[in-house]
C-alpha cells in the first residue's frame, strides 16, 4: 500500500494570466461551504501556495514561520526545505493545510476545482479515510485499456444521454469484465477511486457547481490525452460515479465510501441487481478502441524493454524507503510488472537518508520499499548523480556496493 503520495498534477495555467493566491483566496471563502453537502464538513480551511521555481511560499494564514510577513490579506515568505513541492495536503505552520501549486488555472471553474479538490484531500484524516492505494500497473496492459476505455466510453454516455441507466450499467459491466480478468485488480482499483476519484468528484461538485456534469465529462474525454492511466484513472472516473450516485440519490453513499464500499459497486446498488460482464462489441467504438490498443501495445512492448534494461538489469542506485514522501506526475507512470512501476519526467523523493530529484525514469518497487535509479553513478562528497538525476544525502548516510558489479545501496553508516 501507498504511504503517501503528493501528486503532481499537470495545470493548464498561463503563468502570465494566472489570477493572485490572493483572489484564490477570496474566491474560495464564497463556494468552500459547499463541502458540508457531500461529507458534513466544509472545506474551508487553510490555504498554502508555493511557486516551486523561486520556493516562494503564500498563505492565508498566519504560519507563525521566521520570514514569513503580512501582505495584505495573506502571508509570504519561502518554503522551508523539509516542506514537499506538490498539489496535496501537508503538515504547515501547526496546521493541515491544502498545498496548491502556482501558477494558478487561469479557467475559473479549474482553478475552484483544484483548491476543492486538495482542500477535500485536507479533511480526508477527519473524515476517517485513510486515502492509501495499490499498485495499478494493469491499467496499463492492453485488455485492461480496452475495458477501461469502454467503461469511460458507457460512463460519459451516462452523463449526457437520457437512457442513462442503461449506459451506466454497461460502464459497470465493462468494469466487471476488467476485474475477471486481472484476478486481483478489484482492491487496487478500488483504493484509486476511492482516494483520488472521491477528492475531484468534491473538487467538481463544489468548483463547478452547476456545471460539474461538462467537467466530469472534460475528465472523461481527456482519458485518452494521458500517457497512462496507472495513477490517472481515480481522476477521470471519480467525478462520474459521484454525479451518477447522486442522479440515482442513492442513500448514505457518501458514508459508506468512506467506510470502504468501492464507489462502482455502491452504484450498482443503486441500480439494482449485479453487473453483468459486458465484452467488446460494436457500441462505445469498440473495434477501434481495440484497434489502438493494439497498435499501443506495440510501442509499450518496446519501452519495457528498453526500462527493464536500464533500471533491472543494468548498474543502478538503490533507495530504501522508512518513511518517505514523493512528488510525481501522475500521467506518466509505467509498469514493469513484478519489478514495479516507473515514474517518469518529475519525481522526487525524500526520506531519512536525504532526498533525489530525477527527471527521467525511476523504478519503484511494487511494496513501496524502494526506489531504484540508474547508473553509473558520480558521487562527489554527499551528493550523487546519474542518467537524469541527483540526489543529496543527509548526514551520516552514504552509497555502498550492492550485489552486482555496478550496483550502489544507500544505507546508514
């Protein structure tokens, strides 16, 4: 299970149009009530805006921090270093608050979207949900896309069509045929929608109001933009089986997600009877989601081969984990099967030993044990680099010999 994950999610801003933490801040003290709808607690609370260029960091509140000043109605100063730079939830000033990356959506419907989204993340541990996950490395195999798809095909019709009941009970019979096949993908995918679907489900009912059916829509049509859908797949679905539940007005789904009830299954209750597994045909463009898929496949099969040389059986860096915290974009991530999950373009990570940044592949294991980077690696005192990455040590750590020519571990002295 995940111990914790700070997604990096990619914005749509203009920097040179995006709106001032300040508006951000008044804007969201007019719509954050409207969490008390969905999970009985506001989501207005403290807000934290970091420009992750210059660490510049603003709050709505007063942090309490050395350097950190008045300005008007927020307070700016710069991040403290043990601070992680992400679009979540974090420990700050004596507070939880709600960490928002600048700059800004210029779109004022994304940008009530984010702040909801990370602020629902912020009352997450009050609520009684942990909020882990599991490791989805299947949704990026070809039947598991295939059914994905079709799923997210049979959602979107749902959302717009009048027969909705109908379509919805195809998105969940595309689902029960995806979960026959991966035996052990119910729980994993579960725990995906359940975190991050349930948090921009209340980022889209309480940002876009009225208008949350057309971005729980945009959320479905932008599927087919993401690289991979390891990590994404909780955000594209989430906000359609939330708005869905609450078109049938199932009782009490709300609750009992937090509980652990898998939110497709509460809808199939409020449905009635059980989903029956759908396979490809001629609805929702099946033969050519197949088509693509396949063609897909093919490249994928080249790039797992090319990572498994560089990150399993090459010279690499290894990196246990105690209790670390990562930044990453989630529309990258590729599974490598039992070796784990490669998480690619922007990642860091921290934990007791120090921190690494990498900008191009790193391998985690499938347990979240440890990150493996690949070699050679330079070391020059405390710091080490490699293909794409460095990474700092803390004090009284250091690189030793691993098991194979080539091979580091970082362990402590």
């Amino acid at each position: 299970m995940i111990p914790f994950a700070a997604a990096l999610l990619l914005g749509t801003a203009v920097a040179s149009q995006s709106p001032d933490p300040r508006q951000a801040v008044a804007e969201f003290s007019t719509y954050c009530a409207g969490g008390k709808a969905l999970w009985g607690r506001s989501l207005c609370g403290p807000l934290l805006f970091v420009d992750p260029g210059s660490k510049t960091a603003t709050t709505s509140f007063d942090p309490g921090l050395p350097g950190f000043a008045k300005d008007g109605a927020v307070w700016k100063g710069t991040l403290p270093a043990n601070v992680g730079i992400a679009n979540t939830s974090v420990d700050f000033g004596g507070k939880r608050v709600a960490e928002i990356l600048l700059p800004l959506p210029t779109d004022a419907i994304e940008r009530r979207v984010l702040l909801s989204h990370e602020s629902y993340h912020r009352i997450q541990p009050d609520l009684g949900f942990k909020g882990r996950e599991a490791d989805n490395g299947h949704l990026d195999q070809r039947d598991a896309r295939i059914y994905a798809r079709l799923e997210i095909a049979a959602l979107k019709a749902a959302l717009s069509g009048k027969n909705w009941r109908g379509a919805a009970r195809d998105a969940l019979g595309y689902r029960a045929e995806r979960l026959a096949r991966f035996k052990d993908a119910g729980a994993s995918e579960a725990s995906l929608v359940a975190n991050e679907g349930l948090a921009e489900y209340t980022g889209v009912r309480v940002g876009a109001g009225a208008k949350a059916a057309t971005v729980a829509m945009k959320r479905l049509d932008g599927a087919i933009e993401r690289p991979s859908l390891i990590r994404s797949f909780g955000y594209v679905v989430g906000p359609a089986y939330g708005l869905l539940l609450d078109r049938a007005a199932a009782r009490n789904w709300h609750t009992a997600a937090l509980k652990g009830r898998p939110v497709p299954d509460l809808l199939q209750t409020a449905l009635g009877g059980q989903a029956s597994r759908k396979l490809v045909g001629t609805e929702y463009d099946g033969a050519q989601i197949v088509a693509e898929e396949t063609a897909r496949d093919a490249n994928i099969q080249r790039r797992k081969f090319e990572l498994t040389a560089e990150l399993v059986d090459g010279p690499s860096v290894t990196f246990p984990f105690d209790k670390m915290s990562i930044d990453f974009n989630p529309n990258t991530l590729f599974s490598l099967g039992e070796a784990g999950t490669v998480y690619s373009q922007s990642t860091t990570i921290r934990d007791a030993w120090g921190s690494f940044k990498a900008t191009g592949d790193v391998l985690l294991s499938p347990d979240w044990k440890y990150a493996r980077l690949p070699g050679p690696a330079k070391a020059e005192g405390r710091s080490l680099s490699g293909p794409g990455w460095s990474a700092d040590l803390a004090d009284g750590y250091s690189a030793v010999a691993g098991s194979r020519a080539g091979d580091l571990v970082i362990q402590k002295r």
